[in-house]
C-alpha cells in the first residue's frame, strides 16, 4: 500500500475515534511492500541455507589405485619396447602393409613370451632385464633379443624368417627362442603373409 493512502488512514482512523482505537498494527505490517534490498537478502539467504543443508548430505569418496608392481612395471616396459623395434625392423615399407595384422596376431605370443620370461626372475632381478635397440636390417632375422644386463647373456631372441613355401606367395614367420635348449628350438607365433612379390629387405624406407 502506498505511503501517503496509509498515512491518511491512519490520521482518519484516529479523528473518527478520538483516539480510542489506535490504528492494528498488524494490518499495517501485512499490507506493507517489502523494499527490494530485504527481498534480495531474504532470497540470498533461503538460497544459503538450502545450500548447506545440501552440503550436510553430501558424501566425498577417495579411491586409491593399486600400483603396480616391479614385474608389471618391466613387463610394460619390454612390450612398449619390442613395439618399437619390430616397427623399426620392418621399415616403413613393410610396417605400412602387416603392421595391423602384427598387432592383432602376432604382438599377443610376443607379450606372452615376455610375461613368461620375466616371471622367472625375482623381483630384486628385474632391473637387470634389457632388450636390444638394433634388429637385423636386410634379410636379417633377428626383431630383438631380451637379455641380462648385468652377465650380457641372451635370455630370448625373436625372429622373422622370410618363407616361400611351393606354388604360394611370400610369407613371414615369427618365432622366438629361449636359452632353456642353447636357442635350437623354434617357438612359432605366428604367420603373416605377403604376396607373390618379393618383399623388400627389411628396415627399408
């Protein structure tokens, strides 16, 4: 209600009655517009309370992840470098055509023989276990070898033998072998074919 309308109530209210009956003051309160700034802090402070009673409810979870341990950690070490050097071995020629193909059929038995290898060592051992950085270039059969560091003997090798078997195309044969037999048996991982072309010699641009 507007200020001078309620003003002039009053003043009636009060010659009409000589004063007896003072004017309600709860009418007046009820019929009273709330400035804006009030109405604001009101807002701001209903907002404030339904926020923290929110807060109240709210519940925080940490989850810690388990760490790997020192023989996952040399596992994924060997396998992220034997991608590299079989990359590097096949050269940009070849890797363009089998790569696929060698991660999907091959890259597995690779990752196998290397958790195989790396499982027969204790743990205070694992950081003697390295892996060669230079594969065979030209028809060359050796991708890398895995090896001890610390005595240089060979533990593993992994090969790639160029094959023609009679009336069908070039093929390539992965295999590895293991110091167990002195390296004579031939562990195959697999085949990938080529085609009725030679392929060329490896690590070729």
């Amino acid at each position: 209600m507007r200020t001078w309308i309620r003003k002039s109530l009053i003043i009636l209210v009060s010659v009409l009655t000589f004063g007896v009956v003072p004017p309600s003051h709860a009418f007046w309160s009820q019929n009273q517009e709330i400035p804006k700034s009030l109405q604001r802090t009101s807002t701001s402070t209903s907002n404030s309370t339904s926020e923290s009673r929110s807060s109240d409810h709210e519940v925080q979870i940490s989850v810690t992840l388990p760490e790997k341990d020192s023989e996952g950690e040399m596992v994924d070490t060997l396998i992220g470098k034997a991608e590299q050097q079989a990359m590097i071995k096949f050269g940009p020629k070849i890797s363009y055509v089998i790569e696929s193909e060698f991660n999907e059929v091959i890259m597995p038995s690779i990752i196998e023989a290397i958790e195989m290898t790396v499982a027969q060592y204790p743990e205070d051992e694992l950081r003697n276990l390295a892996i060669t950085e230079k594969p065979g270039g030209g028809v060359s059969e050796k991708i890398f070898n895995i090896y001890h560091a610390e005595t240089g003997e060979d533990l593993i090798l992994f090969h790639v033998r160029r094959e023609k078997p009679p009336l069908a195309g070039y093929q390539f044969n992965f295999h590895y072998h293991t110091y167990h037999d002195q390296f004579q048996t031939h562990y195959t991982m697999g085949t990938i074919y080529w085609s009725k072309d030679t392929p060329p010699n490896w690590q070729t641009v």
